[in-house]
C-alpha cells in the first residue's frame, strides 16, 4: 500500500493513510545512510542467438484511494517523459491499468504516445488469480521479447493473508474495489512466468515471508520493508535503469531512496530493499537453526519497528537482524550466539541494496508526532514475530512457506 503524502499534499497523509519506501544498512547508528554504491544483479544476460529486447509490464490496480487522487495518472506522465527521453531503445513498456473510472486495459507507453492494446470488462477484477495471469498472457503476445520484468503498483500490506475472495480493510498486495490478492496466490500466479525481476511500488513487501515465497519465481525483488509514499516510484528516473537489456534493479531502487532522501521534514521518508532469492535458502537454514534452540523472547521492546506503536492499522514489521539478535541475546548461550552470527551474515548475503532515511513520517511544521519512526536498523528485511504456535493462526500466518519451513521450528 502507499502513504497519500508529497510535499503539495501533506495533508492527505492524514485524510487518507496509506503507505512510504524506506532502505537502509543494518548498524546500530542513529542516522543510518545507504550503502555508497549498490551491488548491481546480472539478469538473464541476452546469449547469442536469443531475441534480444526486454519487456517491463507495471501492473497497476488503481480502483482504489490511489486511483481516487490521481497518483496513477502523476506515475504515467512519468513513465511517458522516460518514454519521450529516449531510454528505451528497442525496448518495451506495457501498462495494465485498472482506473478508478473507465475500464481496465493493457496499453503501451511509447515516445509517440500511450497505445490501448485491449481492453477488458468492468468487472475485470485485477486482484484474482485468472485476471492476472490473462494479463501477463496478453503482455507476452503483445511484446514478446528476451526478458521480462514486472513492477507491481498498488496498495498493500506485506505477507498479510486476507484471502483474494474476502473484503478487508488490510490488505497483501493490491486493492481493487476492496479485494486484495495474497502473496501466496501472487506467488503461484507468478511461478512459471520468467520475470527475472518483482519491482513492489507499494508498502510493506519488504518481509522475509514475502521474499521467501517468491523466491522460486523470480531471482530478484525490491520492495520496501516500510509505508510508500502515495508517489511512489519515480518512473523518469528509474525506467532508465529497468529498461535496459540487463536490467539495472539496484540502480533504480538507488534512484528511488535518492529522490526521498534529497527531500526534507515529514516528505523524507523511505526504505528500499533488492534480494537476491537465491541466497534465501541458505538464510532460511541459517535462522531454522537458531529457532531449533528455544529461544524465548520476553519483550520485543527496543526490536526497530517500521511502523509507529500509534498506528497499529497495519500490523508489525520488525528488522529481521535485530530480532534474530535479541533472540540469541535471550537464549544466552555461545551457539545460540554463534548461531546470529551466520544467520546476520545470511541475511547480507541476500542484500543487494538496502538504504534508509534516518527517520520515517519525522515531525515537522505540518504534522505532529503521531507515526514518527526512528530508524536505528535497518537489515533490508522485517520479520513477524510469534511468540506461540498458536499466533501462526493471526491473519493465516500459517499459510506461508517461511512459517511451515521455519518459524515453526521456534515452539
């Protein structure tokens, strides 16, 4: 989900609570700054003999708050500047638009223009599982190409099971007249699909369970571990780098954090993460043994949060080092120490990028303390934190393949 905020629309940060993007490195500083220069991923490098081209599709479901303020129409003026710029080259941009008036359609950004390619039915519901699974279809047959990334626009809450056929005012990824889409639906509908990227503008996807399930459909993701401004990502500047043949993630997610980070007050707020899911598994083996040691945590008090204690709309999102930290720090014992120690260092192993401005929603002459978040650590990843298995039945927690594959490993 996104935050409704920009420096012009403070105000409706208060109206309308929606979600920032935020990065930043795992230390215990207190004005965390991002890692100088971003490890850049090799995505599917174009062999000799292969169709040479990228598609990027941005999946945008705006029949929502979003969509009800003109956020998507802002972000498609800055996907057709990058367009009129010339960063393209051969490459193509398609656009799955669900507007919050008119019909949804898959349509082309071009430097000559915006091109309707087809056109779907009012109740076309872009949160089920069919709906977009005919998109991506669509998009392959429209522009085939070498490559294919996807950017997926929206609100949404993380690894949040609501379930795709029920209303709820919380949400996973996506809010389409009130439904939203599971991240384990979103993972079975994308397994299979060869995109050699997930780009999340929206909030809170930045969580081991969301990374955890795809990490078998995609090799790379950036999401934000925190709330997404409603501006989300700066299309003008980060197209650029997605376009290329080899895809520059991390240079976009940079691009992103760059542009919030040069603001200042309440409107300088932001985390952005990049993983590498192929490190995952090595991470998840490297906290299962830890959680096979017991440890008890009392208190998760002094854990980092990204979310303010006053604002319990959406859930926890703990720093994932931090609380594997303070679980070894409970069971207090060297192998449960030594234990942090290679799961820390799994965790920098799937870190590409990570950055964060050192405070979230900061008080200034337009808003008061009510979500301010000081960021004192920042890993790339949250976590939920459990303290019985019977927790694991909150918001079907229990769903998810990190739960079944390793915090159940914890009771």
């Amino acid at each position: 989900m996104k935050t409704l905020f920009s420096e012009s629309r403070k105000y409706l940060r208060m109206l309308l609570m929606c979600l920032p993007v935020f990065l930043a490195a795992c230390s215990n500083d207190d004005d965390p700054t991002p890692d100088p220069e971003p490890q850049k991923p090799v995505i599917c490098p174009v062999e000799d003999g292969d169709e040479a081209g990228r598609t990027v599709l941005v999946y945008m479901v705006a029949r929502n708050s979003l969509g009800t303020y003109d956020f998507d129409t802002a972000d498609i003026e800055e996907m057709q500047r990058a367009a009129k710029s010339g960063c393209f080259g051969s490459n193509r941009l398609l656009l799955f638009h669900s507007p919050q008036n008119g019909v949804p359609a898959l349509k082309e950004v071009t430097a000559s223009g915006i091109e309707t390619l087809k056109s779907y039915t009012s109740s076309f519901s872009a949160v089920e599982s069919a709906s977009m699974k005919t998109v991506i279809a669509d998009c392959r047959e429209f522009a085939p190409a070498a490559h294919y990334g996807i950017v997926l626009w929206s609100h949404a809450s993380g690894w949040l099971e609501h379930g795709i056929d029920e209303s709820s005012p919380k949400r996973a990824f996506g809010e389409d007249r009130g439904r939203s889409m599971n991240v384990t639906t979103l993972a079975r509908v994308l397994e299979g699909e060869n995109f050699d990227f997930v780009y999340f503008d929206c909030c809170f996807m930045g969580g081991v369970e969301v990374f955890y399930e795809l990490r078998d459909v995609t090799p790379v993701v950036v999401a934000s571990v925190s709330e997404l401004p409603a501006d989300g990502m700066p299309y003008d500047l980060t197209l650029p780098h997605l376009m290329q043949d080899e895809a520059d993630v991390a240079g976009a997610a940079q691009a992103t954090f760059n542009s919030y980070d040069a603001l200042t007050g309440n409107a300088r707020t932001c985390t952005m993460s990049v993983i590498d899911t192929s490190a995952l598994t090595e991470l998840a083996e490297a906290v299962r043994k830890l959680f096979a040691m017991h440890p008890v945590l009392t208190s998760t008090a002094g854990i980092q949060q990204y979310v303010s204690s006053r604002d319990s709309y959406y859930g926890d999102f703990y720093d994932l080092d931090n609380y594997l930290e303070a679980l070894a720090q409970a069971a207090g014992t060297p192998e449960a120490s030594a234990a942090y120690t290679a799961a820390s260092q799994a965790i920098d192993n799937c870190v590409i990028y990570r950055a964060a401005t050192p405070w979230l929603w900061q008080r200034d002459a337009y808003n008061s303390a009510a979500y301010e978040v000081k960021i004192n650590r920042h890993c790339g990843m949250t976590a939920y934190i459990l303290r019985s298995a019977q927790g694991a039945a909150t918001n079907n927690y229990s769903n998810l393949k990190w739960w079944n594959d390793v915090v159940s490993t914890l009771f």
